[in-house]
C-alpha cells in the first residue's frame, strides 16, 4: 500500500517537515498524517519564502489540495492547535481529528514543571510526557480526548476508516513522524536524557492507525551537523559552537538555531555516524536524506569536487548510500548516478544536459524543490515568474506580492508601463556556463518588451530583476508561476587555469537590496506619451477657444448687420419726416420765391448725400467682419490638421 514513513535518524530537528512537504508534493499525497505532541515543532518556508512552524498540523497545511489528519495517538495543546488553524486557514474539508487523540490538559503541564524535568533532563515542559503518563494510568480524570472538546468538534472523524478508503484506492499518505531516533524512549542508547514516546517508523505507522504492511516507504532524514536542545538534554558526541561552523565553512552570515518550541539556542555537533546506523537497523529505511549540507563550506554546491567528497565520506561512515541532500531550509536535491557534469563539452546545453546540471544544484535552483517538468524544451528551461514586483506609479514605489490564490495570482502590467519583476527560480551559473533568456513569445505578441538583458554572466547567483515595458494600451495579465521568460544555456571552454578569466564581482541577485539603492524610476516611453497627452489636451483646449472666438464674431457680425438696418431704417424715417415738413412749409407757403425753394432743394440733396456715404461706411464694416470670419475658420482648420 502507498504508505511514506518520515523519520529523524538523530535528535530531532534533522528537516523532518520539509521533507514531508515535498514528499507530498513529488508523490502527490492525498493524505499528511502529524504524530506526537506539541513538544517538537516542524518549520516549512513557503513559496513566498514565509516561515511557518508547526507543533500539531503537518507541514503540508501550507497546500491547498492535501488533507491533513491528526490521528489516536496524538497529544495535543488545544491552544496551540486552534492557533495553527486559524493562521493557515485550515477547514473542516481538509483536517479529521481523531475522537481518540489526548487532550494535554493544564494538570499535566503544572505535573511536568513541579517534577523537575525541564531542568533535570532537558524537557521543553509542554506536558506531552504527563499526558502520555495519565493516558498510561487510565487516569479517567486527568485523561481528556478531543471527541469532548466543543471547539473540536467539527474537526472529527473516524480517520482509520477514511485513510483505509484512500488505501483501497491507491492513494498515498505520507506520515510525517517528530523528534528522533535518538530521542525514543525505547531504543535510544542515552535514556534517561529521552521523549515520552518511542520514535521509531513503526511507533509512528501505531500512532496513525495504519498497519505495517501498508507501508512501501521508510524516508530517514539527518544532518550534516546534528544538534540537542540546550541546557542538560544529554550527551552530544563531538560537540561545537555554531561559531566554529560559521568560521570553517567561512560564511558571511550568522549561523545559529533557536530551538521551535522553548526559543532556545541548540547545542550543535560535527558528524557522529554510530546514532545514524542504529537508527538505520532499527527502521531499515530504503530512502536516506542529509540535510544541511550548506552549512559545511559556503556556496558548497558550486564546488563539485567538495560537495561530492563529502556525501561521499558520510556514505562510507553509515554503510548506505545517500539519495537526497538539502542545501537550504526549503530545498532537496536528488542525488543521481548520471553523466558527470565535467565530462560535457563546450557548446549549447540540450535538455538532458540541463537536467544533469540542475540535479548536481546547477544552473538553476527552484525554492519549493519541486520541478515541473513543463519548463524543459529541448534546449531551453522556461523559468516562471515570481512573488515579487515592482511597480512606479507617479515616483511612487508600489511592491506587488503575488500569492497562490485566486485573487492575488496575477500581475496586471499597466498600458504604457514599466514594471520589474522577478522569477521564482534562482539562477545558480557555475564559472564554465553562461545563460541567455528571451521573453516568452505569447507576452512579445501582447506588446510587451525586455527591458534589460539577455545574457546572465557566470558564477551568477539569485533571482533575476527584470524591467517589462507593456507598450500596448491594453493591460496584460500573467499569472504567479506562468512561464515568463526562455533560457539557453552554453558551457565555455575551460578557466581553471587561465589568469585572463575574470571572476564575476557582481553576482548576487538579490531584488529587493538592488531596489532599495535604485532612484524612482518610470518609464521614458510613458512620460513621452503622458506628454502627448498633455499637448493634446492643450491643443483640444485651443480648438475650443477658436470656436467660442468663432462664434462670438459670427454672433458680433449678425448684430451689427442688425444695427446697420436699423439704423439706416432710422435715418430713412428722418429724411422722409424732413421731406414732409418740407412739402407742408411749401403747400403753406405757395409764395415763397424761387430763391426759397432752391435753398430747400440744395438742403434735400445734403440729406440724401449723406445717407449714401452712411451705406457705404455701413457695407464697408460688414465686409470687414465676413474677412474675420473667414480668417478664423482658416486658423481653426490648420490647428485641427495639425492635430491629426
């Protein structure tokens, strides 16, 4: 049956919940079961690069799709518990407690620091071992289980008859076992200085409820330099200070480990084969993981040489052979008997030459440790884009963090932006190997440019930063982990020996320190059109004052056509009123002279002279007007051809 037993091969802290996170996802676990109690506490880093850490729930709660189950022969702090549900967000769908698991009650924690362990032996006083002892007892009265805690409640199920269905339908359930086998009560060789519990894969298979014959996997995780909890735990063979670590593997930072639970430094020890090979003949695993091989020499998986000697003497020590190293707290690598990467020559890199470098820890690292087998073309690796971005919006910096949920799983690069950003695998150049990239063409298609690159120098390490123009004025979308960029890899000829070669200075990529020197910056092919804008608001803005100018001298001219008749109507009403007077004076006065008459004749023709050199002032005005309105629509014309 698909069962995968996870154990720690020395006292506890070996990776046990990374182990079991990615074991979950390389072998698409349906079910994580968690033994034990909340004395030992699991940390798992996400793909945000979030630490979490985990007293009750498996490491595997940080995944959406996999069901977690706490079984009979858990112990567990109610508080702590509830506390991991909430921060995960874990539901009813995916966590089943047993109705039979204990309930560590606040007697049993009181019981443990009144007795004297935590100082005598070392004990992180959370009241497992009292637990463990009334359990023993049938102490009805101090003996809690989780079918009668209300707050549990909707949590409970029969777990064995659900886990036994998955196993009828060949789905895998991993158990992610605690501690170590130097830590079981009943195999350890420096008891008293142990658990409460036995810590062995076939207490952990009792615990779950699962039978051992169901089991198909026996996974033992150690360590490169195994560590005790402080204070009088027990004997440590060979034991160090973590300062001489830092030294000899002469790393730049501070190398030291609080313990999860109790907060406190851990007392650390070089290599000590005898615990590691009881553990083996005790649980006979078919599959052996050495962590923390980072901490012997700094960058240890771009020396070969040293990296390969190492797994090498720790294989001759323990008899066995190793299959898996971890070079971080969130990264495994398969050890592959493959083509040695030395013996590829120079040139373009295929597939299968990529695959072999990235299984010796080269040219690429991925975080989670899992490798989607998408990303392999036949000469090329598509690497995905990342968690984070970068963003300036009006000299402004915004980050964008992007997460594996619905709602925050997509980048939305604005039209006529510029956006960094950066890519979840890690570049990991040895001095031998260059790297060029493009952009992937379905986003070139979409109107998005690079704005930096292609080519990645050797002995290149971290993250790329990556500036994206979208020139289109439509937003375009890309997902968290969509394949975002191709990269071809080509190993030069040989450097060992050439003084010539020049080492890479500059080769940390890490995009959040480069952007915290980096002034604002915005996209020149965007300020550029913002001001087009800008000239053609203005020139809109122009348009507008020509055709209210227009219109107004339209208007003007009507008005003063208007005054121009009313005023000659005027002037046409007093010559006839003056012609009538006239006539009146000359019927009344039918003996006036011919001197009188002429006089009034010569004064009628003044009238009428001045009326037409009033018509012809009034025509020459209104001339005037129809040239203003002409030169203006002419003006308007141009300034709107101008626009165009």
């Amino acid at each position: 049956m698909p069962v995968t037993v996870i154990v720690g091969g020395q006292f506890g802290s070996e990776g046990k919940g990374k182990v079991a996170l990615y074991m979950a996802k390389e072998m698409q676990a349906t079910f994580v079961v968690r033994c034990g109690g909340s004395n030992s506490g699991h940390t798992v880093v996400d793909d945000q690069g979030n630490r979490h850490i985990f007293r009750h729930l498996p490491t595997a709660a940080i995944l959406q799709d996999i069901k977690l189950v706490i079984p009979s022969g858990s112990y567990i702090d109610e508080e702590v518990l509830i506390k991991e549900i909430q921060e995960t967000g874990v539901t009813e769908e995916r966590l089943f407690i047993s109705p039979y698991a204990n309930i560590i009650t606040n007697q049993s924690k009181v019981s443990e620091k009144e007795c004297g362990i935590i100082s005598s032996i070392g004990s992180t006083g959370s009241g497992t071992g009292a637990s463990v002892i009334s359990r023993i007892h049938r102490d009805v009265g101090n003996v809690v289980l989780a079918r009668d805690r209300p707050n549990l409640k909707k949590y409970i199920r029969d777990v064995t008859l659900i886990m036994r269905d998955a196993l009828q339908r060949n789905e895998r359930i991993i158990v992610e076992g605690t501690q170590g086998f130097g830590l079981s009560l009943l195999h350890s060789p420096y008891y008293p200085f142990v658990t409460s519990r036995d810590t062995t894969a076939s207490a952990f298979i009792a615990e779950a409820g699962l039978s051992p014959c169901d089991v198909d996997n026996v996974v033992l995780v150690i360590r490169a330099f195994p560590i005790r909890v402080s204070g009088n735990s027990g004997k440590l063979p060979h034991e160090i200070t973590w300062e001489q670590i830092q030294k000899e593997g002469d790393h730049e930072k501070v190398i030291k480990e609080y313990t999860s639970v109790t907060k406190k430094l851990r007392r650390v020890a070089r290599f000590d084969p005898e615990i590691v090979k009881m553990a083996i003949n005790v649980n006979s695993p078919n599959i052996i993981i050495l962590n923390h091989v980072d901490y012997i020499q700094k960058d240890i998986q771009r020396n070969q040489a040293l990296l390969k000697n190492v797994i090498k003497n720790i294989e001759t020590k323990i008899g066995r052979k190793i299959d898996y190293i971890g070079l971080s707290d969130s990264h495994l690598q398969k050890i592959h008997d493959s083509v040695n990467i030395d013996i590829i020559p120079p040139g373009m890199l295929s597939s299968p030459q990529i695959q072999e470098y990235i299984n010796a820890g080269l040219l690429i690292r991925i975080p989670d440790g899992t490798m989607d087998r998408n990303c392999f073309k036949s000469a090329t690796y598509d690497m995905r884009l990342g968690n984070y971005a970068v963003r300036f919006d009006n000299g402004e910096k915004r980050e964008i963090k992007l997460r594996d949920e619905e709602d925050k799983n997509t980048l939305i690069l604005l039209p006529n932006s510029l956006t960094f950003v950066t890519t979840h695998e890690e570049f990991n150049l040895p001095k031998d190997v260059i790297a060029r990239f493009n952009l992937k063409g379905k986003f070139v298609h979409q109107g998005l440019l690079l704005g930096t690159g292609p080519i990645v120098d050797p002995e290149f390490q971290g993250k790329l930063l990556i500036p994206i123009h979208n020139f289109s004025n439509e937003k375009v979308r890309i997902k968290y982990l969509e394949s975002l960029i191709s990269v071809e890899f080509t190993k030069t000829l040989n450097v060992d020996n050439n003084k010539l070669y020049i080492k890479n200075k500059h080769s940390k990529g890490v995009p959040e320190d480069y952007l915290s020197r980096v002034k604002n910056v915005e996209s020149s092919v965007y300020r550029k059109i913002e001001n087009l804008e800008i000239s053609s608001e203005k020139q809109k803005n122009e348009s507008k004052r020509l055709n209210t100018v227009t219109i107004l001298s339209v208007f003007g001219a009507t008005i003063a056509f208007f005054g121009i008749i009313i005023s000659t109507h005027q002037l046409i009403d007093a010559v006839n009123v003056r012609l009538d007077d006239f006539s009146a004076k000359i019927a009344t006065n039918h003996k006036l002279n011919i001197e009188n008459y002429r006089l009034l004749s010569d004064d009628l023709a003044n009238v009428k002279r001045n009326i037409d050199t009033k018509m012809e002032y009034f025509q020459n005005q209104f001339l005037n007007i129809q040239k203003e309105i002409m030169t203006n629509k002419e003006a308007l014309a141009d300034e709107n051809q101008k626009k165009d």
